[in-house]
C-alpha cells in the first residue's frame, strides 16, 4: 500500500515538472500528501508508515490534518519552497483536476427509480389501511409523492365494489387525464368541481364576465346550495354519492364548497 502511495506520489510530481517545465517555480514546490481511512481507525504500525500524514476516524479537526500533512512535508524539503501566485495555483488546479460534471448512468438512475417506488408502494399501503378504517381521511404530500395515482387506484377499488363514487378536482385539465386513465364506469363520475355544479344550476354569463373568481368561488356554488336543497329528500337522494374523492384539495378545502358538497354526499353504508 504504501509503496503504492510514494510512486503515485512521484509520479504526480514528474507530471507536473513536465507539464510546467518553464515554469521557475516548478523545482521548489512543495509537494504534500497524506493517506485517508475516514471510515477505519487505522492502527497499523512499520517503519513504512507515516503516522503525521494518517487521516483516520479518530481525527477530529480536517483543517489541522492538512497543515499538519503540509509542516511534516516542509520540513523535509532541502530547499525552501517557492510561494504560488494565484494565477499559478488555478493553473496546477486546473491542470490537475480540470472542470467535469458527472452524469449517473440508465442504470443508476432506474435503480434510484426502483428504490423510490418501493418506498412509495411501502407508503401507499399505510394510506389504504388507514382508508379501510376512517370515513374521512385527509393525504398530504409534496407534487410528484403519487397522491393522484393513489386517489385514482382508491376510486377505481370502491367503484368496482359497486359504490357510487365522485372523483372531483379543481383543475379541468386534471380531471380530463384521469378520466382518460379510468376510462368510462356507470358509477364512477369525474370532474372538476366548477362544471360538476354547472351541470345543476345554469352559468350566469354576466355575473361570470364581471369577475370570473368571484363568480366561481363564491356566487356558482352558493347557486348550487340554495339549488339542492329545494329539492325534496327522494330527488336529493338521487344525485347524491357513496364516497366523495378531492384531488388537489388544498383548492376546494373552502366553507361554501365544502357545504355544497356535503349535500351531494349520502349518509355512510
């Protein structure tokens, strides 16, 4: 190992005095090296080791490592070193080390990949334990944690077991790519809650134009309330849900939305 060491350690040395061989200051520079264990407490002991320039898991202070692998060296150097102007050392630098980027492999990034997806199906089933036992049950998670696709799993299992599901969303666009990826079922509906109420109660254009946020937070689903409940308890019946699923629920989480789809939701089976 060592012997190892002091041929890298010269032969580092050859490079640089070939490469910068006009350079003055190449034959008084000093050259230090050190042997780094960071994960072994290294114990070893021969006339071949040096034990100033061992970095182990018992050394404490990096910085002190390194002025001490410096002063070991210095004072064995037969003429004193030459001092690097900072144009110097990023020329060594770069020559030594140059500037690279690493990019992982297919086969890195599949493996990094698999191992989330083992994590998330480990999740996943915690959240469908937690389903089967709470009438109500709130998912939180950071975009891309696979909320949707659990929702849509969890709506596609219930549906099957002939529930009337509602599958809503705030976004249109949302509720086209999971409709798209459910395909058509009898007893499963979705939609993004704006059109679910428009397809109770008539738009009101004007109002709409005048101020669209106001109209769509506010003035549709108070429309849609005061719509459901003057309908008599069979028809209200009718139109009402087993199980109520919200995508994006950070958007539709608001007192006049949650009242009108309290109303479209029937008592629990």
């Amino acid at each position: 190992m060592w012997e190892t060491w002091l041929f890298i350690r010269s032969f580092i040395m050859c490079i640089l005095k070939k490469q910068f061989k006009r350079k003055q200051y190449m034959n008084r520079i000093l050259v230090a090296s050190g042997v780094v264990f960071p994960d072994i407490r290294f114990e070893s002991r021969s006339q071949e080791i040096i034990p100033e320039i061992i970095y182990d898991k018992k050394t404490t202070d990096i910085t002190a490592y390194i002025n001490g692998v410096f002063d070991y060296w210095e004072k064995r150097q037969h003429k004193k070193p030459c001092r690097l102007s900072a144009e110097d050392i990023t020329e060594v630098v770069n020559y030594l080390r140059g500037n690279f980027v690493f990019i992982p492999t297919l086969n890195d990034r599949l493996a990094d990949v698999e191992k989330r997806l083992v994590r998330l199906t480990f999740e996943q089933v915690q959240i469908m334990d937690a389903l089967s036992m709470n009438e109500r049950l709130m998912i939180e998670g950071n975009a891309g944690t696979g909320k949707t696709m659990l929702a849509i799993h969890f709506a596609k299992t219930q549906a099957d077991k002939g529930k009337r599901v509602l599958y809503l969303t705030f976004n249109k666009n949302l509720a086209y790519n999971v409709q798209h990826q459910l395909g058509g079922m009898d007893n499963l509906k979705i939609i993004n809650i704006h059109a679910l109420f428009g397809n109770y109660v008539q738009v009101d254009v004007e109002r709409l134009n005048e101020n669209p946020q106001q109209y769509f937070s506010a003035e549709l689903p108070k429309a849609f309330c005061e719509y459901a409940s003057s309908l008599k308890a069979d028809e209200l019946e009718k139109m009402q849900y087993d199980l109520l699923i919200m995508d994006e629920g950070q958007d539709i989480l608001t007192p006049i939305y949650l009242q009108a789809l309290d109303l479209l939701l029937g008592s629990v089976k």
